[in-house]
C-alpha cells in the first residue's frame, strides 16, 4: 500500500485526502491548528457560532457530485435550506433584494429599471451555458497544457475569454445599481470585474439560477462532514501538527518533518499556502522565485469583525451587502493602488436569522467583513477605526443602532491570515483568476522539480472558493492515481 501525506486540512485537502483512501493508499492528514477546517474554520463563544472563513453556500451541484463520488449525499451529513431572500444590497438612497428564483429578481430589476428583466434574462441564459462548460469541461482539466481549453464548446467562445464581465454587464444595462449586483458575484473570484473574462458570467447563474443556501450549523458542518467522511475512509487526522519540512532526497519526495519527528511517505500533496509550501523545501526544489509570486495578482485579504449581540437586528437579511460608497474607488484601492480604502463597502453576515442553532435566544451572530489589498499594515488602532466605519454606516442605512448592543467582539486580519495559515500577504481568498492566471497560468498541481510532490488549493487549479477547492482535491488526487 502506498503512502500519502497531505498537508493542511482545508477543503481541498480533505477531498484530495478522501478520493486517495479510496483508491486504496493510506493517507495522513497534517494540520498546524488545533481543529480542521483550514481557513474555513469555526468560532464558538457564549452560545454564539461564527464561520470564521467562508460564509456563502452557492453551487450546490459541487457539494452533492463529490459526497455522490462516494456513495454519499450532502443529506447524509447536513440540513440544506435555500435562502429567501438570498441577500440584500444597500446603497445610498435604495436597496435591492435579490429573491430565490427568477420571476422575483426579474420583478426586482423591472422595479429598478424598466425592461432590464428582458436583457437579464439573455444574460442568465449564457451564463447557464457557460457554467455547464465551465462546471462539466473546463474545471475539470488539471491545468498541465493550453490545450485543455481549445474544446469545440470554448472555441465559439473564445471572444468571452478576451471581454470583461463589465463590458458584458454594461452593454446591456445601464443603472449603475444593477450593474453593481451583476458585477458582484465574480468578486468571488478574486478579480476586478474589469479584469475579469466574460465566461466568468457563469458566476451570475451560481447566484441566480442556482440560488443562496444555508447548511445548518453553518459552513463548518461541510468541514465536519468531509472529515468524518475521510476517517470513514482509514485518513488518520493529525491536528497541531505543523509541518517543519518537506523532506527531499536525490529529487523525490520521502516524506515531512513535523514537530521534530521524520514521517516517510511516497507521495506529498500540500493544501497549505502555495508559496508557503515550497518555503519547506531546499531552495534548489522550489519551482517559483520571490519575484514570481510578488508579481502575482492576488485576491483581496479581510478585515472580520465576529460580534454578539444583545438582540434580534431589524431591516437585514441573513446575507447583506453594503455598496453605498463607490464600487470603483474601492476596487482600486485594492488592485491598483494598494492601501486602507478611504469609504469602504463591506459584508455583513447574521446566519442567526435563518439558524436560531448560531446564537442564543433573543441574540443575533454577526460577521462583518472589508476587502481589502494584501500586504497592509495591520494594527490594533486601524482595527478600531475601520470598526468604527462599520458599525456607524451600517446604523446610518439599517436604521439600526447596535454599537450599544454589543456582547462581545473579536477581529481578524493580514496578520492572522499569516500567522494563523502561513497565508502569503495575509490574503483571504488565493490568487486572483484574471485571464493571465486562469488554468495553465497558474501555479501547477504538480511540482516540477521534485518527483512525487503535489499541490492543491486557492492558489493552484481551478481557483479560489470553495467549489473549486473541493475540484482541486479531486484534480490533484487523479494525477497522483493516474501515476501509480
């Protein structure tokens, strides 16, 4: 039976690990952190419950086909509920609420601009074409040639791949409020909208055509399932266990060493932070240079606020976006001119508003969150300011005072991603997938100059989020099956 070590527990590293113990090879699992889960980890206090990381549930084909490629269901280890509304945007002078099916967010657009729903519905109707070749064709190549995306099906779309989703959203819709619901799904890419491909579009049917769910107990309990789905499997989980190094000899791989002991294996595969993972090995094996990754384009790092409260919130919804400053100023403050954003918009999160599991009786669970450029300067007296942003617009435009009802607070930011997951710049979310750095672009699954030496992840193929981290596992593991 032939060994493998995984590295990092997040979700890529679970999949990776589940799809290689059933292909029969004994797997072990190294974890730094005292739980798994990676950054999808998860805060319990006072009866309160905060995903610490992601908080969306979209694509839920994703989930179902990996717990299916085991003879399992989602249902087999969680409740799933469909958002109504999926979430709410608040700008300056309106909100727009995005409903769970067509007919009511075609409603919403008519409302907001007349004959705008005849042009969304064209728009949603491509983009479910490209999410079916995005999801079943183009994701599902591990990125080792150019050639994987020359397919009959991206060849008569090949224009979408050198067009912007903002010019796509553009042409078709002029207030500057809807383009702004349209542009925001593909922030979950990591990339300026107009940075970012047309295909990408298929982001807009994640969200419309696809819908907004909840698994109760929040996102941790899909960490939870894939763990016990890989213990099931024969995976041994080992947590507080960092890896030290990536033990070398003669060009293959033998092994890790983590907390002073030597574990031999036959394989590696690295869901920890890319660039952090190669730092683990002699310089002579690492395939990318400093210059390499600083010039990377990365998807924004966060400021989180995790907050009890005192009470139920009035005026919000589960999911809530706040773009009542400008979209643009924002964007470039991340991506083009890096530094603390002047007027920030941020995402505030109550899941206790569908899930009464998350907070005590009478009290609300919120997760507040600001995008913001990797690499900045973190300190405590930021954290206070940008917290005092926060609450105060949020009151501005909800009607609702919560400073004074608050239980307790706890933040997270550039220095935790990189302390607490060795993240590089203290980003949140990978490596941005703007068209140079889609597929073959990015960093491979597969190391060049070390036999037998893998990676998966946020900054590998596919991408970041939490659907293409589980098709990473599942990429990385097939290229490892395929080589014994």
């Amino acid at each position: 039976m032939k060994k493998a070590i995984v590295i990092g527990s997040g979700f890529s590293s679970l999949s990776a690990a589940c799809y290689l113990a059933k292909a029969g090879m004994e797997v072990e699992i190294f974890e730094k952190n005292d739980t798994v889960g990676g950054r999808a980890r998860q805060l319990v206090r006072d009866g309160f419950t905060f995903d610490i990381g992601p908080s969306w549930y979209w694509m839920p084909d994703i989930f179902e086909k990996f717990f299916a490629d085991f003879g399992k269901s989602t249902s087999d280890y969680y409740h799933l509920d469909k958002l109504n509304p999926a979430y709410k945007i608040f700008f300056k002078d309106d909100t727009i609420t995005i409903g769970d099916c067509m007919e009511q967010i075609c409603q919403e657009f008519e409302r907001i601009e007349e004959g705008s729903s005849i042009h969304l519905k064209k728009f949603i109707d491509q983009a479910q074409e490209n999410y079916d070749i995005a999801i079943n064709k183009v994701v599902l190549k591990p990125g080792l040639s150019p050639f994987e995306l020359v397919t009959k099906d991206t060849i008569f779309r090949v224009d979408q791949f050198f067009k912007t989703i903002s010019q796509e959203v553009r042409k078709r819709f002029k207030n500057p409020k809807l383009i702004s619901t349209l542009e925001f799904p593909v922030l979950f890419l990591g990339a300026k909208p107009s940075k970012t491909p047309s295909f990408y579009s298929f982001m807009n049917f994640a969200d419309f055509g696809l819908g907004t769910w909840h698994p109760k107990g929040g996102m941790y309990e899909i960490i939870k399932a894939m763990a016990n789905l890989a213990e099931e499997l024969g995976v041994k989980i080992h947590t507080n266990s960092p890896v030290n190094n990536i033990l070398v000899l003669d060009g293959v791989i033998c092994g890790i060493s983590s907390k002073g002991k030597k574990i031999t294996s036959d394989f590696v595969i690295s869901g920890a932070d890319y660039h952090h993972s190669e730092t683990l090995l002699d310089p002579k094996y690492r395939q990318y240079s400093e210059a390499y990754w600083n010039n990377r384009t990365y998807a924004p790092s966060s400021l989180l606020f995790y907050i009890g409260f005192n009470k139920k919130l009035k005026n919000v919804n589960h999911h809530n976006l706040f773009f009542d400053t400008d979209f643009e100023k924002h964007a470039a403050e991340i991506y083009d001119k890096p530094q603390w954003p002047s007027e920030p918009l941020f995402y505030a999160n109550f899941p206790s508003i569908t899930d009464e599991t998350m907070a005590p009786s009478g009290c609300e669970t919120g997760f507040f969150l600001v995008p913001i450029a990797p690499g900045l300067e973190d300190t405590p007296e930021v954290r206070a300011q940008y917290f005092d942003i926060v609450m105060d617009r949020f009151a501005a435009r909800t009607g609702e005072a919560i400073k004074n009802s608050i239980i307790f607070k706890e933040s997270f930011c550039v220095n935790d991603f990189i302390e607490q997951y060795n993240s590089y710049k203290g980003n949140a979310y990978g490596m941005a997938n703007t068209l140079r750095q889609t597929a073959f672009l990015r960093p491979n699954l597969k190391s060049s100059k070390v036999k037998n030496l893998f990676f998966t992840g946020q900054l590998t193929v596919p991408g970041p989020g939490v659907p293409p981290s589980l098709i990473s596992g599942k990429l990385v593991s097939d290229l490892l099956i395929k080589k014994l």
